[in-house]
C-alpha cells in the first residue's frame, strides 16, 4: 500500500510540474511552423508559399487579414478581426519592448478608414489598451514598428494586431500581414 500512494504522489507532483508554464526573456515569432499559440477572430490567417497571397518579410509565412478566395477583405458588411499573441511573461522585467514587422494595403493611409491598432492587455482583463493607431505610413512594402511596453513591467501581458474595416464599402484592397514579431525582456 505505501509504494502504491508514493507512486500516486510522484505522479501528482509530476504533473504540477509539467502544468507550470515556463516562459524565457525574448519572444519571437515567425509563423514559419504555424500559429505558435496566437489567437485569429475574423480574416486573419496564416498564409504561406500554399497561398496564392503569399507576402512575407522573411521567410514564406506571415499572418494575413484577408480572404484566399478573393484576396481583398471585402465581404460586403463591415467586419473586424483581432490577431492575439499568447501570453507574454514581463513580472521579471526592468525593460521590454514589442518590435514587429507589417505591410498592408487598404482604402486609405488616414486614421479614419481600415483601422490598423496595435494594442495590450494585462492577461484577465478585457478591455484592451491602445499602443497606437498605425496610419500615414507608406503603404505596399514591409515597414517595421518598435513600442516599449516597458510600463506592463510585472504583469503578464498580451499583444493584439486589430483590424477594423469601419464600413462595407472600398474594401477591396489586399488588406494587413503580420510578422517576425519580438518581444525583447531585460530582467535584472
């Protein structure tokens, strides 16, 4: 009886262990083996050398806000869609810092049509906290975004890439691609 309950023990312990989710100084994600455990609502899509709208800054893979089969993000009512980042450890952190790398076409480069935000959330919150509202960028060639997050320092975190068409109408452009997003941590 007593090897069998230190058995069961083992086995507990074993399994708390393996539960507890470990998390390293620096994220980076590539899509290159898939969705890594981000979170798609929406048009948003892996898209790699499979897809006829392929678009990436390194290697084959990105995530793309857009539909295969037309290859616009027009579906004829408006629609939104957010791109969620698994969660990202900053309680150890002195510094952090989000860098990311995007293209898009849409109907304009302004702040009022086909909205581009970047935004973060505490993980259990629902509200989400702008970063910033990407617009009067040059649009059709892979541009690179840095924010410092530094300010989540002691919290768990997650990053959100969300799209927001506003309206139904001049919505045949291509659309936004994701990628080689890094979220760097220094730690003391």
């Amino acid at each position: 009886m007593k090897k069998i309950g230190i058995a069961l023990l083992s086995i507990a312990v074993l399994s708390l262990i393996v539960a507890v989710p470990v998390f390293s100084n620096n994220y980076a994600y590539n899509f290159e083996k898939g969705a890594a455990g981000w979170e798609a609502t929406g048009m948003w899509h892996i898209v790699n050398e499979k897809s006829h709208y392929k678009n990436a800054n390194s290697g084959v893979s990105s995530f793309w806000y857009g539909n295969e089969l037309t290859g616009n993000y027009d579906s004829g009512t408006a629609n939104s869609g957010r791109l969620i980042s698994p969660p990202i450890n900053l309680k150890y952190s002195t510094n952090s810092s989000l860098t990311f790398w995007y293209w898009y076409q849409t109907e304009s480069m302004g702040k009022i049509y086909d909205q581009r935000f970047v935004q973060i959330r505490e993980v259990g919150n629902i509200e989400w906290e702008d970063l910033g509202q990407l617009y009067d960028d040059q649009m059709g060639q892979w541009l690179q975004k840095n924010y410092d997050i530094s300010k989540y320092n002691g919290k768990v975190v997650e990053i959100s890439f969300y799209f927001d068409m506003s309206d139904e109408l001049a919505n045949d452009y291509r659309g936004w691609y994701i990628d080689d997003v890094e979220i760097q941590v220094e730690k003391n």
